[in-house]
C-alpha cells in the first residue's frame, strides 16, 4: 500500500503558493490585517454597544495561589516589592520631608507571560517574517514588525464571540480538540449571530477555566491544546472573511501540534506569518461569554492596545469590551 509521504516542514505543508497577504498594505508594513480595522470598523464597534456592560479580558499576573498560566518554556511573573511601609519601619528607608511614605515594586516576566499580543515578527519559517522581511532582522530586537507599531496603532473594531464549548455543551474542550471554521460559522448559526467581514474574532473553548480548577500537573500533562486546526481552506477563509485579530483563551491559539505529524504552530505561520492577522493568547472569556448567552448577543466593542515596548516579539495587554 503506497500513500503520499507526511509533511515535515511547515513549507512541505503549505504547499506551493500558500495565501499571503505580503506587499498588500506596502513593502514597509508591519501591522497587517489590522489594516482592515478603519474608522468603518470602530463605528461598527460602537454601534454594538446594547447594554454598557465593561469587561476586561486579562488573566491576573500573580494570581494567590496560582502560577500564571504560561507557555510550558516559559515561567511565571515574579513581583518583587522594592518599597513599602516595613522598609521605614526597619530604618531602611530614607524618610522624606513631609512625611509621606510609599510603596513601590518591580516585575520580572516574559513578555508573553500573560494575556498578550503577538508581535507580527514574532514567528516564521525559511528565513522571512511577516511581509517578507529577513528573519535576520530579529536579531537581538525586533527592527521589523515588532509589538511597537500595533502598540502605536492600537486595536479597536467590532468582536465577535463564538463559544465553542458551549456549542459543545462542555465546560471546556478536551486536549488536543480541534475544530475549522465550518465549526465556528456552525456555533455562530446556534447562538443566532453571525461572523462578518473584519470581525475581530473571540474563540472561547474553557481552556483558562480548567487552568484554574485543575492541578498544574494535569494542565500540562502530554500537552497539546485545543484549537482551530491547519488546512488551506481555514487559511482562505480568515484571508477571505478579512479576520483582523484572532483572540482565544488558550495559550496559542491553535492545536499545539498534528498528532500525525508533529508540526506546531501551523496557524501561526499561516495567518499570522502569511496573513498579518494579529494574535492576542490567554484572554479570560467566560463572564463575556456567560454575559452574551444571557441575553443572546455575542458581538461588541473591542479594544486593545498592548505595551510599547520597543523591539519587543510581544507584549502583556488587558483587552476591553464593551457590549
């Protein structure tokens, strides 16, 4: 029995001519789709707004009691106070004129050690990033299509939110659970709503519930999340459809990798890499979700605008919206 030979690159994967949206917006680009967020799409946004409800979609950094849910090389947030009221109580500080006292603290972290937005550059394959640029230009920082120019530009347009554990009547998806973009129009038909052109588009699959109600141990055990699966016609449909931004709670937004043959970050080469479509991994989506089921409105106003941090391959944001 003789069958086609398995993928093992990311390019044997994609075939010839994959879609691409490179020189699209200019040979100098560096915020991609997000070119499709115009003032059209703010308004679009604001328009559905029906109850005035804020949420925010930012997982806690430090959370008591938990680690930060985290890529598996990555490690968690350490906060370390650097100022506070027992610094004067022990002599160690200088006290001011006037008597005031304070508090101050510092951070160490991965940039993408929280809720957080993909620089366009933050990933590649064969030796080119988004618009083409030469992966070389990552070197020590990102001098292309770093988290700058979305920082500077910021995100704001219509969202859309789609469940799709509650489409599966789940808590939360199962490891390694996959589903297309059949599957999301499939839930958006269910919850009476629609995906439109230069949605932002919310995925929820319960993956950020489990993190908190399960043992650490357990959340990454044999790891390979839940997510939208790699195939052309997924690609040509977020190219197609115009998708800006592809928000989640997962921490990558796509099945870590095909079980058969082991390549990961597929999506992120295809419409990120290929698409310019911005990434923002580890929203907190479950009050939004159980706030639009309530009352059956799944679209809002969505806005975003992570840290400027410069050269920067991604950076923590709190995502707000406003439904």
């Amino acid at each position: 029995m003789t069958g086609k030979s398995m993928p093992r690159t990311i390019a044997e994967l994609f075939g010839e001519n994959p879609p691409s949206n490179w020189g699209k917006w200019g040979p100098d680009d560096e915020v991609g789709s997000l070119n499709y967020l115009t003032a059209a799409q703010v308004f679009r946004g604001a328009a559905s707004i029906r109850t005035g409800e804020v949420f925010t979609l930012q997982v806690q950094i430090g959370k008591e009691g938990s680690p930060d849910p985290v890529w598996p090389n990555r490690t968690s947030a350490v906060r370390t106070p650097k100022m506070d009221e027992g610094y004067f109580l022990r002599g160690e500080a200088f006290e001011p004129i006037g008597g005031h006292h304070y508090a101050d603290d510092k951070i160490d972290m991965f940039l993408q050690g929280s809720t957080q937005y993909d620089a366009l550059g933050h990933l590649w394959y064969d030796g080119k990033i988004w618009n083409g640029y030469d992966a070389s230009t990552t070197i020590g920082s990102l001098k292309k299509a770093s988290v700058l120019p979305i920082a500077e530009r910021g995100v704001v347009g219509r969202g859309v939110l789609i469940d799709m554990a509650r489409f599966r009547g789940k808590k939360w998806l199962d490891m390694a659970e996959t589903f297309t973009h059949q599957d999301l129009m499939a839930a958006a038909e269910a919850q009476g709503c629609q995906i439109a052109k230069r949605d932002i588009l919310l995925i929820r699959t319960g993956w950020m519930a489990r993190f908190y109600e399960v043992s650490v141990e357990e959340f990454y055990a044999d790891w390979n999340e839940p997510g939208l699966v790699y195939s052309r016609e997924l690609v040509e449909w977020f190219q197609e459809t115009e998708i800006p931004n592809l928000v989640t709670d997962t921490i990558a937004n796509e099945q870590s990798q095909d079980p058969e043959t082991g390549i990961g970050m597929r999506l992120h080469c295809a419409l990120m890499r290929n698409l310019g479509i911005a990434m923002t991994e580890v929203c907190w989506l479950d009050d939004l979700a159980d706030a639009c089921a309530g009352d059956g409105h799944w679209t809002f106003l969505y806005a975003a605008a992570p840290l400027k941090v410069v050269g920067a391959s991604g950076s923590p944001v709190n995502p707000i919206v406003v439904r």
